[in-house]
C-alpha cells in the first residue's frame, strides 16, 4: 500500500525550519521520522500523499487504475438506498437510484459497506438494522435490533490561532505536524500524546477551506447538491485570492491549529428521515466531557509558548485571533466553545469489538447478519491521534485481503 501511495515530506523552507527551532525551545524535540509510533512531545516534517496542492487520493491511488485495466465496475450519479436484508438474516440485495429510477441488484456473495462514519451507520439503519426505536419512528422494518449502530461517534475538533509575520511566509503548504501531551491531569498512558499540532500558511489553507466551508455555509442543503453555485462560489474564492490587495496581505499570515487527538467525548449518528435523501441527524458530542475542553485550552497555552519562542518572534509572530490578551481559562474555554471546529476525522459509529462485542467482529462482518461488511473509519473502535486518511485505506486493504481468503477454493 505504501508502495503505491508513495508518501514523501515537502522540501523544508526558511519558515518551517525557524518552527522548528522555536518548538524545540518550547521543549518539544524535532524528530526525523513521524512513522514509528513514538509521537511523545515532538514535531516534524510529515511524510504526505501529495502530488503539488492535490492530495492523492484511495481513488487515484487503487481504484482508477483498476478500473482502467477492466477489473472494476463504477456506477456514478447513484445513490444507495438500502442493503436488502431478509428475514433469514441474510443479505439479498442492494437498492440504488440512478437516473431517476430504482436499480435492485442481486448479491452474488458479499456487500461491504465503505460509505464513512456517517453514511454507513445510515445505510445500515436504513436496511433495517440499528436502534430498534429508532427505525420504528421512521417506519422502517427491524431487520436486526443492534442499539450500538450510530453510537461512538467520534472526531478530532480543532481550534486554530491565527498570526502575522513581518515577512512572507516561504511555505505553501501544510507540512509540519507535532504531538504533545498537553493536559497533565489525563489518564493516557505515559508518553501518549492527547493533542496534534500543525503550522499552515494562510495563502493555501485559508483559501482551502474557504472553498470547502463557504458553499455549506452559505447554501441551503437543497443547493448544494447537482447545482452550479458551489462550484461558482469556490471559483469566485479562488479568484479573491489571486487579487494582488489580497495576496499580499494573506501572504504573510499563518495559522497554527491545535487539535483535541484523543477525545473522551462521544456522539451519535441517528436517521433525520426513513429516506437515502434525508441527512442524517449528527451530534458530535464536543465537550461532552469536560477533560477535552480542559485539554484544548493547554494545547492552546503550549502553542503561545511556542509562537512567543525568539526563532519565531524573530520572524514575527503578532497574534491576531484570538489575541493574546485572551488568558484567563474561562475565556479561552469560552473562546474554544464558540470557535472549535470538525476536523473531518469521523470515526467509531460502526464500532469494532471483541467477544460478541461491537456492531462488526474482527473480520469487519456485522454482527447478526450474514453477507454483509463495514470497511471504513467506522469500524475504529478508539480513534487514533492521527488523521484517519492512511488508517482508512489500511482497513480498506485488510478487508480486501478478508474477502479473499473468504472466497471459495477452486
């Protein structure tokens, strides 16, 4: 898999060195290679599935080509309505919409479901199989009552500081990743770090997530979807940000995002109607335990000590958001509750378990049914530290290597 994906770290620059050697002289260590499992209080350069701006892709890495030597079949514009489960338990068919029309397709031996925390907690309590009342309300057939379906919903939430140099930043992209154990008073193990931290340059991620969040937040949900003005509105972004007033400014910005890596909270994903349509209802749970609320406002406090060391004083480091009169742990609780953000690193809600425990066992199967898998960021009982890019497309890899040894000899 590493092979394909080919991860390489970006070349250093003037900036990201002068990061470093400011870390360094708030105790973190620099650390050459990310890879190891050792992520105690260190930061460096992360190796990353980049070709230029375009992250590489599962798509781009595994299935286009596969699809190019004819060995898989892609249906596009579809959407999934529901696994066919009968009354024997066991799966006969999947249902799409396509074009306008309902498609039901025959299983021949096995469905696995790689839809992402959310829609594939949905799929499968639009198949009839999650919260028994909670199907019922929607008028769906209980096909299997499995209360954990939707349950253990997690994510990394982030908060991010925002500054200005007395130059431009030399670095175009996110490269740089630290870890650190900010909140002493957490049960993790020793060495384990509880946060992540990422210097960006404004000129590319500002602009980044402005075409992502933008379209979301200004469009209803009934616009987002096959219609012009999304991709109208991240062309107009992307012009802003070519204008020189523009460009000169946020060229000297940069950001530091501090983000929460092993959350004690958890949420729930639940139906928002008995339809593929529908949204489903999401709540994320942040700061349902208090510790992760206490562990951001560190992680906040261990980033300001690294921004205030003299490498990046000297390059300048002039606090812009929140501010740096912002001290006191109520206002930077405050601060964190009304600025905190999804990280897009949703996991748990098809959990994982052992001993008859957890929506699927240990070769990714759901429990009670017979043909049917969860290969995806799901099935993650605890979610890691890190991003959940690689961990999704090592799942993805084990499950194929589960339904090979699954298919019948001969």
């Amino acid at each position: 898999m590493e092979r394909v994906i080919d991860p390489r770290p970006r070349e250093p620059t003037a900036f990201t060195e002068a990061c470093i050697e400011a870390a360094v002289d708030a105790g973190l260590r620099r650390k050459p290679d990310l890879d190891d499992g050792d992520l105690d209080e260190c930061l460096g350069y992360e190796r990353m599935n980049y070709r230029g701006a375009e992250r590489r892709s599962s798509y781009a890495a595994f299935l286009a080509p596969a699809r190019e030597r004819g060995e898989l079949e892609i249906e596009t514009g579809a959407r999934v309505r529901r696994v066919v489960i009968n009354a024997d338990r066991k799966v006969e068919a999947v249902e799409y919409e396509q074009g306008g029309a309902t498609v039901r397709v025959k299983v021949g031996r096995e469905v696995v479901l790689c839809a992402g925390a959310v829609e594939s907690a949905k799929l499968l309590m639009l198949s009839g199989v999650g919260p028994r009342s909670d199907l019922r309300r929607h008028g769906i057939e209980v096909a299997l009552d499995q209360p954990a379906v939707g349950e253990n919903f997690q994510d990394h939430p982030n908060i991010s500081l925002f500054y200005r140099g007395r130059r431009e930043v030399d670095a175009k992209y996110p490269q740089l990743y630290g870890f650190a154990r900010a909140n002493e008073a957490s049960e993790l193990r020793p060495g384990q770090p509880d946060t992540c931290y990422v210097f960006y340059p404004a000129r590319s991620s500002l602009r980044e997530m402005m075409m992502r969040l933008l379209p979301t937040l200004v469009l209803p949900p009934s616009l987002r979807e096959r219609s012009p003005l999304p991709e109208g509105i991240r062309g107009a972004v992307s012009l802003a940000f070519e204008r020189e007033l523009v460009r000169s400014f946020v060229a000297r910005l940069y950001g530091m995002v501090v983000i929460l890596g092993k959350p004690k909270s958890r949420g729930r994903v639940r139906l928002g109607g008995p339809r593929a349509e529908d949204p489903a209802r999401i709540d994320p749970g942040y700061f349902s335990d208090s510790e992760d609320l206490e562990t951001l406002v560190e992680g906040i406090r261990l980033a300001r000590r690294i921004t205030g060391a003299p490498a990046l004083r000297e390059w300048g480091a002039q606090e812009l958001f929140p501010g740096r009169w912002m001290t006191s742990t109520k206002l930077l609780e405050g601060f964190v509750r009304a600025n905190a953000m999804t990280t897009y690193h949703f996991a748990g809600t098809c959990e994982l378990g052992a001993d008859g425990r957890g929506v699927v066992d240990e070769q990714l199967r759901v429990r009670g049914v017979e043909g049917l898998r969860v290969a995806d960021a799901s099935v993650i009982p605890v979610v890691p530290v890190s991003a959940l890019n690689a961990p999704s497309m090592l799942i993805g890899y084990r499950a194929a290597d589960m339904l090979l040894r699954a298919r019948p000899q001969g």
